[in-house]
C-alpha cells in the first residue's frame, strides 16, 4: 500500500504503528550492534537504540523497498550516533593514562577500537555499517549520502589504513601479555 504524507490523515494511526513496529523488529540488533560500536558503551548504544525507533516511529517510512527502509534506520542511526559523539567529545575531560597490565586479547581489542575511532567520521561509519550491521554498499550509499564506488574506496581504503594500525599490535598480542605503555609510551609518534 502506497502512502503519501497527505494520506497520513486520513489513515489509520495502527497502519504507521505496524510500519515502525516492523522496521523495529527486523532492524533492532542490527542498530544495536552498530550503536555499539561507535559509541562504545552498551547502555548509551541502547539508549540511542530505542531513540532511533522512537524517531522511526514519529515519522513517514518512506516509499521504497525493503533494502531503502534499512538505508534509512541506519541513516537515523548513524545521525544520532554522530550527534552523540560530538556531544561526547564536548564534554570529556583528559583521558587517563592506563599502566595496567593487560592480557593480550585486551590490548588487541583496545587497539582495534582505537584505530577505529582514529578514523574520519564518514570512514568509521562505513566501516561500520558494513562490518557491524551487514548493509549492502547501496545500503551504506544511501545512509551516507555517498555513491556506491565512494562507499567501495572508503571501504577499500579503511581496510588498508586498519591493517597498517593494527599490523604492530596483532603481532605483540599473540606472545600473551602485554603493557599498553612501552617504552616510548611517552614519547610522540
């Protein structure tokens, strides 16, 4: 069934709850997961989370297939992550330094998310929306407002750029424990 914005009056209010209801159900985990990622904290990724199908809910679904609905959950999503984190990044303080002495699968992850948040915005959610929430690059394209070749160079040039980060870090992590502070941890590379 087709809707315009102008039949929304007209139409039962259950038409548009069933929408955003569907979109919710098959979109959640996948919103979830990417959330998740970008703003590194579960509780704040749920909030977002039930932001994102709040906004769904109060809005028209746009006409399009199945695969531009889920273009458009993510493009919520990726804005309201965006906003977090400038928000984030206005309030934080000076990080503390860790000296602790961390297990190896720690560390790597700890460097995985950093290299990741190393990224420009636009590449860490291409990354991401590919990688966490499985969307297709005419997904990505949609949701990022980039062509489908940009979205396959950033991908493509991400990779590399990840690899390079964490070519160092994979390598120490496999001998078993590791400090995040060596020896020139305070000098600037």
């Amino acid at each position: 069934m087709t809707r315009s914005p102008s039949l929304r009056v007209l139409m039962p209010q259950s038409a548009f709850v069933a929408d955003a209801e569907l979109l919710f159900t098959q979109h959640r985990q996948g919103v979830l997961r990417y959330l998740s990622r970008v703003v590194g904290r579960a509780d704040a990724a749920q909030d977002l989370t039930q932001e994102v199908f709040l906004r769904v809910s109060r809005a028209t679904v746009p006409e399009t297939d199945s695969s531009g609905h889920r273009a458009w959950v993510f493009k919520i999503a990726r804005n309201l992550a965006l906003n977090h984190v400038r928000d984030d990044a206005r309030r934080m303080e000076s990080p503390t330094e860790v000296e602790a002495v961390q297990p190896a699968t720690q560390e790597i992850g700890a460097a995985i998310r950093e290299a990741i948040d190393a990224l420009a915005d636009v590449d860490r959610d291409v990354f991401l929306l590919r990688e966490s929430a499985g969307l297709s690059y005419e997904e990505i394209a949609a949701a990022c407002d980039l062509s489908v070749e940009a979205v396959r160079g950033r991908l493509r040039r991400v990779r590399e750029e990840l690899r390079h980060r964490l070519d160092a870090p994979m390598r120490t992590g496999r001998r078993g424990f590791v400090s995040l502070r060596g020896p020139d941890a305070g000098e600037n590379t």
